[in-house]
C-alpha cells in the first residue's frame, strides 16, 4: 500500500483510522450480517447510526438545544437556493459579503427570489482578504445575513464574525466545520458539504435555530423545505447513509483521539504555521492572503511563473503529493490541510518545498 499526502481541496482526506474501521465493518457491521451500505435506513441499526452521528455532532459542536440538527444530500450548493426558499419570507431582503465564488453564488441565488444586496467584497484584490464591515451599513430589516466563513478557493477566513444584531447571521462553514470550535449561538443557521472535512461527498449538514423554521414560502418544494425533514428526524426520504455513518467515525476519531476541537484546532494551527513560515521566509514561494485573515484549511501560494508553477506541481505528485495544482481563478498552488493531513505530511511538504527552491534558484 502506498497512500499520498492528498492536498485536494475536496472531496479530500478522511483519517486512516476512520478508513480502518469503515473497511473492518465492510461486510458485517456489528452483528447486523451486513454492510451499513446494504442497510434498510429504517432498520434498527441504522437509526442508531444516525441518533449517535447527530449526538456526536452535538457534543463535539457544543450545539445548543435549540438547534435543529439536518443531515441533507444537495451539497452545499442546494442550500444557496433552500436558504432564500424558507428564510427570505419577512422584508424579502438579505445581505452578503462577497468574499469569493461561493459567497457569490449564495448571493446570486438569493437574488432570483429577493432582494439581495451586497454590503462588501474583496474581488478589487481577487478575494485576498475579508473585507472591513460597517454595521451602519447593514440592511435593518434584512430576513439574513450570509457570509462564508472559510474561503475554500482563495483561502480566507473571518476571525471575527459580523455582529448583525436580530438578523440572523447564517455561515458557510463547508471547508472549516469541524476544524476548531465555533460558537453555534452567534447565528441563526450553519451549514456546510460534509466532502472537504467530515465524510465522503454526498451529505450536507445544517445546522438551523428552531425560530426560523415554520415560516416557509408556498412556492418551496417540499424536498427544500427544512420543516419537512425537522418533521422527520432527516428521513423524510432516503438520507446519504453511508456518508452519515462515515461523518460518525469520524466525529468519534475527534472525540476520542484527537480529544476535541481545541486539540483539533492546534493541530490545524500547527501545520498552518509550518506552511505560512515557510511561504513568509521563502524567495520562490509566495503564499496569496494577507496575514490576518489567513485560512487553517486553505492554503494559496504561487513562484509568480506559470512554468515554474506546472514544475513544482508535476514534481510535487511525482514525489507523492497531489492535488497542489491552485484553482483556476488564482493560479500557481493550493495546499488544503484539513483535519485529516497530518502534521507529517505538512513537515514533508515544506522540506519538499525547499528543495525544489534550492534546486530551482
Ligand atoms: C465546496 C464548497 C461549496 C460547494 O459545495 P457542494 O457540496 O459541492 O455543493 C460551497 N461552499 C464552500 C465554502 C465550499 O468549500
């Protein structure tokens, strides 16, 4: 067996031990004489799978009570449309913060069903930074307020989130749940793909404060509407229940060996550091984001030479390093070190990095 560093910025890695386990119980799970992938999701076993995964995202999430907790299929994407569909049904209106490509397609979505406005954005320096917000400037009676909190493709985060009063402060968090502690009472919903740090591709999580619900527009379809599945513990239809299942292993792989999202939190500022060090000291390299809003999860650098650039990537993925090629939109590399990269495989990469340096200079 020879596995990767794997810095894809998802799907992406899950832990080793996780896959252990997931493959153990492969053709018996438990004494069930079958796979959690064969199972009836109304079985018996199954609706322990499911009551303990939930359990498991509260404890770790410190979720408070008055939080519904959904698990959906759609991806993150779907929820650009469920949010306008269920939510925007006081004044109409919503504010948004464009800080990158997803943020704006929350945006762009929301503006078929209402009115949208954006209160600031940072495409003047291609989403290197979170912009500066003026409360003063936000939309009073708006139904919410979105921003996303981890800016997968560009690599920025908020550090500190916007205080929008009553309005109901909704967070992206597809490519940081998970990655340290959040305070869940600060919004009126989170939700995140589970794909980049918590399962494999297929499971969406929402996270929604039960006086937002109920209020919901006549033209939503049935499957968008969070009612439906609050209504039905997530099993309205069929959920992603393998995928489920999977995010269990791996919430009980941060609870017991990692020890929590303080420890976790560590760990991700651990690596980031070793990374951003290097980038801040290195000649060749350059990492993209201005310090202070600088991601754990995502990390973008470029040589400023494309030819360069396609070098270090094709040697990176010779030497056992893939997925560094940067996103389209910003160029050069992007390493994404979610929860599962271990600090070894950061370690390995800066040493990597340095000798392709040497080597290229
Ligand atoms: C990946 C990603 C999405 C899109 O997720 P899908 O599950 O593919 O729809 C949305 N927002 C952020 C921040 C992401 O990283």
């Amino acid at each position: 067996m020879a596995r990767v560093y794997n810095f894809s910025a998802g799907p992406s890695m899950l832990p080793e031990k996780v896959l252990a386990t997931a493959a153990a119980e492969m053709m018996e799970y438990g004494t069930s004489g079958q796979s959690v992938m064969e199972m009836s999701h109304r079985s018996k076993e199954y609706d322990a799978i499911i009551k303990e995964t939930e359990a498991l995202l509260r404890e770790v999430m410190n979720i408070p009570d008055n939080y519904k907790v959904l698990f959906l299929q759609g991806g993150a994407s779907t929820q650009f449309a469920m949010m306008p569909l269920n939510l925007m049904n006081g004044s109409g209106k919503a504010d948004f913060v464009i800080t990158g490509q997803w943020a704006n397609k929350a945006y762009q979505e929301a503006a078929r069903y209402g009115e949208a406005n954006v209160i600031a954005s940072s495409k003047d320096k291609t989403f290197s930074y979170i912009p500066k917000l003026d409360p003063s400037t936000f939309t009073k009676d708006a139904d919410y307020f979105h921003i996303c909190v981890n800016n997968t493709i560009y690599g920025t985060k908020y550090n500190e989130f916007p205080d929008t009063g009553d309005v109901p402060l909704i967070g992206d968090i597809s490519s940081c749940i998970l990655s340290e502690p959040i305070d869940v009472s600060k919004f009126g919903m989170l939700y995140a793909g589970a794909q980049k740090n918590m399962a494999p591709a297929g499971l969406t999580i929402v996270i929604i404060r039960e006086d937002l619900l109920g209020n919901v527009r006549d033209i939503c379809p049935t499957m968008l509407n969070y009612q439906t599945h609050v209504d039905n513990d997530s099993m309205f239809n069929t959920p992603p229940c393998y995928c489920i299942y999977v995010a269990g292993l791996v919430l009980k792989w941060i609870k017991e060996d990692i020890g929590g999202l303080e420890n976790m939190k560590a760990i991700n500022e651990k690596k980031a550091k070793l990374l951003y060090d290097f980038l801040d000291n290195s000649k060749m390299f350059k990492g993209t984001v201005v310090p202070e809003d600088r991601s754990l999860m995502n990390v973008p650098f470029i040589t400023g030479n494309e030819e360069l650039d396609a070098k270090f990537v094709k040697e990176a993925k010779a030497a056992g390093f893939v997925n560094l090629k940067g996103h389209r939109s910003v160029g050069g590399m992007r390493a994404s070190i979610y929860n599962a990269m271990p600090v070894e495989g950061v370690e390995k990469l800066v040493a990597f990095m340095a000798e392709f340096e040497k080597a290229n200079s």
